[in-house]
C-alpha cells in the first residue's frame, strides 16, 4: 500500500500507479456516480478516459474522470450526484 485517500468519508487504500478509479474497484466499490435525470448508478465502463460514466469530484471539483485521475494521498473523493454542480436544475 502506497497511501490512502478519502471516497464519501471513508479511506480507500491505493498503491504507486493506481487511478482513482482502480483503487476503488480494488476496494469493492463499483459505483460512484448518479445520474441527473433517472439518478442511475454509473462507474468505470471504458477505463481508457473516453466515456463519462467515471466521473466524480476530487476536491470540490465536479467532473474527474477517475479512470484517469492518479491516486494520491489525502484526496477528498465524492460520489457525483448529476453534474456535480447544485446550481444547476434540471
């Protein structure tokens, strides 16, 4: 283990090199992300950073490919519920 980093709270261990994403798929987690209109489950479906089904917030920002996003210690990871943005209605 490489460090660890916050995913709704609580710590999710990660090792040198993982995503975001992979550690959470290490750690069970399959889902973090809802969507806007029918608030579905969504999470890694291509791994690559070419859908948006990953998407989540990393510290206050909304729309982080976690495919993408390198693991790093002390991350604050949030399930994205829509667009991530409570301004936005729709």
């Amino acid at each position: 283990m490489t460090g660890t980093f916050a995913f709704d709270g609580r710590p999710v261990p990660f090792t040198e090199g993982q995503t975001v994403g992979a550690a959470l798929l290490a750690s069970g987690v399959y889902s973090w992300r809802r969507t806007r209109r029918r608030d579905r489950p969504r999470g890694l479906f291509c791994g690559i950073g070419v859908c948006f089904d990953c998407l989540l917030t990393v510290d206050g920002v909304p729309d982080q490919r976690a495919c993408l996003r390198p693991a790093a210690p002390g991350l604050d990871v949030r399930t994205q519920i829509g667009t991530g943005r409570d301004d936005l209605v729709g």
